[in-house]
C-alpha cells in the first residue's frame, strides 16, 4: 500500500513562498504514474493544482501556472510543490495524491497565509 | 477546460432509503479508443482526505461496500447509494482526468433526514 505524507510550514506570508514536500512510502516514486498536488480552501471544494511525471514532465492548471512548479527527487522518494507570491486567497489544506486517477492521498496539510 | 456539474448540491435521505447524486461534465471523459470513462467518485468526510468510492464510473474501490454503485458514461453519470447509512454523511466529488487540467465538481453534500 503506497502511502504519502505531505510535510512543511504550516504558515506563510503574504508575498512570499509556500513550498511543501509529500513523501512515498511503500512503494516507489518511479513509476508509471503522474504524482499531482490538489488543495482544499476551508470550507470549499477541490483544486486541482498539477502533476509531475518520473521524467520531470509537468502539467499545471492554467489558474496557477505562472506561480506553480512541481519537480521530483527520485533519491529521496519525494516530490514537492512550490507556490510563490501568495495570498490569503491561497490559503487551504494542501494534499498530495498518485495518479491522475488520485488512487491514493496524504492526509493534507493545512497552510496559511497571514502575517 | 471540463467544467463538472453536480447536482443537487445538497441531500437529505433517511435512513435505509436510497440517494441518488448525478455528475454532469461540459464534455465527454469517456475513450472510444480504451472504452473508458475518466470518471471517479470519492467520499470526503470532515477532517480526512477524499477516499476513492467508485473508478472508471461503474468499479468500487477496495473494500467499498456493496451498496455505492456507479453508472453513466459520456457526459452523464450517477452515483447511488441503495440503502443509507449513518456513516455515509459526507461530501461526495465526481472528477475527472480525461484531460487536462483535472477538475472537480463542486460536491454534494449527503446529510439525514
């Protein structure tokens, strides 16, 4: 059973950076699938932020992208998600999941962006 | 982009009665070339990640009980929950990755009557 943890700063300011890590367990990170960031706003519904191939390949929602990078340590078993200039309106659970088909999630984390 | 349409937004069932929520998308998430539709289902309750009820429109995810079912393929498809349950109070997404970018519908939130 591949399980994912995501892991970072629960708290980020406005204008700055939020960058979070999600690490495989049970299971390789270099396979087949895509490994995708999906975030939740308090209260809201679902986001789809992007994905990262084992070859580095990313695709990103056309809302985000200019903002977004999602790259891959295949030495670690971990892919991660940069966010930069943020805002309030950024604030949510950040979960990352495998597959485009999101067979499997982390539990998320909660990031917010305040001063 | 595929814009995911649910309806009704929110539903109240008794208990043992059946529910029924539907999932529309602005395009097709079904390949004539893999005969699949790109379509899952998923259960979020409050405080934990989504959780994978049904896959490929019409096949439950592991140890999903027997009383969720998934049918529909194109544009239009359905999830029903036979006999309600207390435990099965939650939001309920469609999705689909048909194409990029993936997207959500807005969720159905499944309450008791």
């Amino acid at each position: 059973q591949v399980l994912l943890q995501e892991s970072g700063p629960g708290l980020v300011k406005p204008s700055g950076t939020l960058s979070l890590t999600c690490t495989v367990s049970g299971g390789s990170i270099n396979t087949n699938d895509w490994w995708t960031w999906v975030r939740q706003p308090p209260g809201k519904g679902l986001d789809w932020i992007g994905e990262i191939s084992r070859s580095g390949s990313t695709n990103y929602n056309p809302s985000l992208k200019s903002r977004v990078t999602i790259s891959l340590d295949m030495s670690k078993n971990q892919f991660s998600l940069d966010l930069s200039s943020v805002t309030a309106a950024d604030t949510a659970v950040y979960y990352c999941a495998r597959g485009r088909n999101l067979a499997n999630w982390g539990q998320g984390t909660l990031v917010t962006v305040s001063s | 982009d595929i814009v995911m349409t649910q309806s009704p937004d929110s539903l109240a069932v008794s208990l043992g009665e059946r529910a029924t929520i539907n999932c529309k998308s602005s395009q097709t998430v079904s390949s004539s070339s893999t005969n699949k539709n790109y379509l899952t289902w998923y259960q979020q309750k409050p405080g934990q990640p989504p959780k994978v009820l049904i896959y490929w429109a019409s096949s439950r995810g592991s140890g999903v009980p027997d009383r969720f079912s998934g049918s529909g393929s194109g544009t239009d498809f359905t999830l029903t929950i036979s006999s309600l349950q207390a435990e099965d109070v939650a939001v309920y997404y469609c999705h689909q990755y048909y194409s990029i970018p993936i997207t959500f519908g807005q969720g159905t939130r499944l309450e008791i009557k």
